[in-house]
C-alpha cells in the first residue's frame, strides 16, 4: 500500500503549480493530507503487524489454519509423505470431532490445512515457508520432514516470532536458548539417538571391539555417529573406520564398504536415511559381505519400505532403533495407545503404519492439546502451553518430554533391536536396555543367503505378529512382564 501511494505521489508532485503562488498552497494542503494518510497507512500497517505477531482470537475466526510443506520428489519424498499422512489423519479425525476448542472464542473450530510442495529443495522450502507465514498468514507452523527440510523455517520462523511445531527435525543446533519459536514434538534430539546402541556395545566390549562407523554428511546422521565415536572411545574402544559420505547409490557404497571390509570390522553400523540405507543392504549383496552386526536406522523407521526395497533376506539378524510401532505405549493420557493408532491405521489405509506416520499423527494430538491448552492462537501462549504439557504427558511415541527453555525432545527413548527371522516373517527383538528385553542378540550373525528373487515371506509384518505378539510366539524364557511406566515393547506388556 504505502509503495503503490509513493507512486502516485510522484506523478501529484510533476503537475503541482510552482512554489509561492495559489497553487502552492494547495501543494502545502496536498502534502500535509498526504503525510496524515501516510501516518495512517503506518499506524494501520503496524496494527495488522502486532496482529499477526499475537495472534489474538477474534470473534470472526471461523477455521485454524495449519501449514506446512511436503516433498512430493526428491530424496527426501518417501519420509515427507508418511509424516503428512499421519498429520492428515489426525486433522481429518479432528475435523469429525467438531474441530479443537479455543476457549477464548468460546467455540470449537475446524481445521484448514495449507501443504505446499518444496520438492526435497531446501531453496524452495525457504521461499514457501515465508509464503505460509507472511501470505497465508497460517495459525500453525509444522515444519517438513527431518533436519535439512526444516532447517530452513528455523531461522524464518524466528524472525516473524512464529512457533514452529516440529515433527521430525532433531538437529541439536536447532533449539538454543535464544529461540524461544521452536518445538521438537515427535522425535528424540539426534544427538542422543545412538546413546543405547553405544552403551550396547560397550557391555559386549569382550566381543566386539573393533567398530566402523559409515555417516551421511548430514546434520542428522552426523549428530548420531559424533556421539557415537565420543562415546565409544570415552569408554577405550576407538572405532577402526569413521568416515562421512555424500553417497546415495549402491555403486558409491560398494566402494565404501570394500574401504570398510579391509579393517575387519566386528561390527559396521550405517548412518543414513532410507534411500541410503537401500542402497547400504544393495551394495552389501552385489559384494556378497557379511559381518557380524550391522545396524542401520531406517529399516526400524520405515520396516516395510526397507523389507521391500533390499535383496531378501538383508536385513536378517541385523539391527536397528526400537521406536514405535515396535514399541508399544498403553498407559496413554493423550491420543489413543499405540496397539489402537495401528490398527485404525490398517483397517483405514490397509497397510501397517511405520514410525514416521505415527510422528505426523503424534505431532497433530501435541499442536491440538496446545491450543486447547492456551485456549488461544497466540504464539507465546502456544509456547508456554507446550511447556506445561512436558513431563505430564504420555502419548503413543512415549513420554513427552522438552528441554523447556530450548524446546528439544529429551523424552521417547531409542532402544535396540534386532530382526531375528522366525515361521511367520522377522521379528523385531529388542535387545536393549537389559531391563527392556523380549529376547537375546543372536551374535555373529548367521551368514545369510541374499538374492534379488523374494522368498516366501511377507512384505510387510502383520500387524498380529509385529506388534501384539501372543506369549505363545516368545520362547520360554520370554513371559509377560509388568511394569509401571505405561510402555509395551514387543510383546512385553509395561502396564
């Protein structure tokens, strides 16, 4: 507005008669009624400005928007995509329920969502984060899947003092003490990720001391194996192989794990995300390799991609991060268990769900009880209603848990697991804390026979043999132990 008057200023000002005659003061009365519109244009602007900034409840609010963007291609479109299906779901059953109550409107309102496509771009995702704030003026901020796609609404959300909901972005420098605009709602702060498997190795220090240690150069994954090498070597085991990489295909891996396999490693764990993970388990079977542990992240966070897209029988005996759905959360106060999300999930897309559906679904029941919380859509009231749900709140994922001044996930632990194959397909067995067990680590790993031909086995674990496994299913030594913390593993009912 105030460029477009400037404009017309200009062409007022080539036609004004010249100074000190009658036309003169007209000019002074023109200029004048220009500054005071001007004033007005500023005052006006600076209102909507503090507006947007507060978020005050109007009477006139008929929908809460949410937006956020999605990768419909690019490396990162398969992970993007499970995240907004569960975010949808959530919306979708909110929306069946009336929408969410802010009790400073006195009323429920529905929910709007705005996805925009950023391709896997982080330039992309830089403009269209803006759009969503200063465009579409959305009430909920919900950042892309994982660190290099939110990366970029960090900054951006800072600047424009909006809270971003983040689903999936764990990178430890994103949450500082001087942001206030930020918040982790589904995932682990990467950094302390590998904590488990590191503690693992150290207590089977006898056996396995010589480690190699293969990152995406990526903040994520980088986060994990700095933490992992830290810790092992704090405990006297100095990994044989630490190294970063930029590769995506299985001709790239086949020469890293030539490099790998020449230091004799007892154990081999891969940093990546799930296209790099599928090419590990490829270049793995081109080279016909074997080693006694190996561990990669994604086949526990997207089992059914990785059981489809590897040569059969990659990932037997091989070990991964135990999260959701292959752990289970009964003693729920927010959202439905983890046993109940799964099976609405089948019986509504007709697949079992994997992590990343449950993180976009977790996150949407974290945004509604905020705002319900606040009772409003102001951004600092969201922030400190998040605050006050910390350490009160369980949900399908575990116990939500922030660091309340940098808003970093310190809650929903990764334990360990590893597939062992059984009559009806693999089994995950979490292996780790001891305390948490529903089985043993078979080490060394069987070498297995691994060809392109899949075996007569399911794609896809059913949800029975997956996630409610009978006692029937579990070797003797397994039984059915009670806890009190509200957590289900495997078959280990934590009630």
């Amino acid at each position: 507005m105030v460029h477009r008057y400037r404009g017309d200023k200009t062409g007022s000002s080539s036609t004004a008669a010249t100074p000190g005659g009658s036309g003169a003061g007209k000019g002074r009365s023109a200029r004048k009624a220009l500054i005071a519109v001007i004033v007005v244009i500023v005052i006006v602007v600076a209102g909507a400005t503090a507006y947007f900034l507060t978020r005050p409840s109007g009477t006139s609010q008929q929908y809460i928007t949410i937006g956020t963007l999605y990768a419909s291609s690019g490396s990162f479109a398969l992970s993007s995509g499970y995240q907004l299906a569960g975010l949808k779901l959530w919306i979708n059953q909110t929306n069946a329920q009336g929408g969410l109550m802010v009790s400073s409107l006195g009323k429920k309102l529905p929910l709007k969502l705005i996805a925009l496509d950023d391709q896997s771009s982080t330039s992309t995702a830089t403009t269209l984060y803006t759009n969503l704030i200063t465009l579409d003026h959305v009430n909920i901020l919900v950042g892309d899947f994982g660190s290099t796609l939110t990366a970029p609404a960090v900054a951006i959300a800072q600047e424009h003092h909006v809270l971003l909901f983040d689903p999936t972005a764990s990178t430890p420098g994103f949450f500082t003490a001087t942001n206030p605009y930020i918040v982790d709602l589904s995932i682990l702060v990467s950094s302390e990720w590998p904590l488990v498997l590191a503690h693992y190795l150290i207590s089977q220090k006898t056996n396995i001391s010589r480690v190699a240690i293969l990152y995406l150069d990526q903040a994520f994954t980088t986060a994990q194996a700095q933490t992992l090498d830290s810790t092992l070597v704090t405990a006297g085991i100095t990994p044989v192989y630490y190294q970063s990489t930029s590769a995506s295909s299985a001709a790239e891996y086949s020469t890293l794990l030539q490099s790998i396999n020449a230091t004799h490693p007892q154990a081999v764990l891969n940093f990546g995300y799930d296209t790099n993970d599928i090419a590990f388990y490829s270049a793995l079977s081109a080279n016909s390799m074997h080693f006694n542990f190996t561990f990669t992240i994604y086949s526990g966070l997207e089992y059914s991609l990785l059981h489809a897209q590897t040569p059969a029988g990659s990932l037997n005996y091989t070990y991964t991060y135990a999260s959701p759905p292959a752990v289970q959360y009964t003693n729920v106060n927010l959202g439905p268990t983890t046993a109940a999300f799964v099976s609405n999930w089948t019986s509504t897309y007709g697949s079992s769900p994997n992590f990343n559906n449950i993180a976009g679904f977790n996150a949407g029941l974290l945004i509604g009880k905020t705002i319900e919380t606040a009772g409003s859509l102001n951004q600092t009231a969201m922030r400190q209603a998040v605050n006050t749900l910390s350490g009160n709140t369980t949900t399908l994922e575990g116990p939500f848990v922030i660091n309340t001044t940098t808003g970093a996930q310190i809650g929903m632990p990764m334990d360990l697991l590893q597939y062992q194959p059984g009559s009806s397909g693999l089994k995950p067995v979490v292996i780790y804390p001891t305390a948490l067990a529903t089985g043993t680590a078979v080490y060394p790993a069987p070498a297995v026979v691994v060809s392109s031909t899949p075996l007569n086995s399911p794609a896809v674990v059913s949800a029975e043999s997956y996630y409610s496994i009978s006692t029937s299913a579990l070797p003797a030594s397994a039984l059915w132990l009670q806890y009190d913390d509200g957590i289900a593993v495997s078959g280990v009912n934590r009630n």
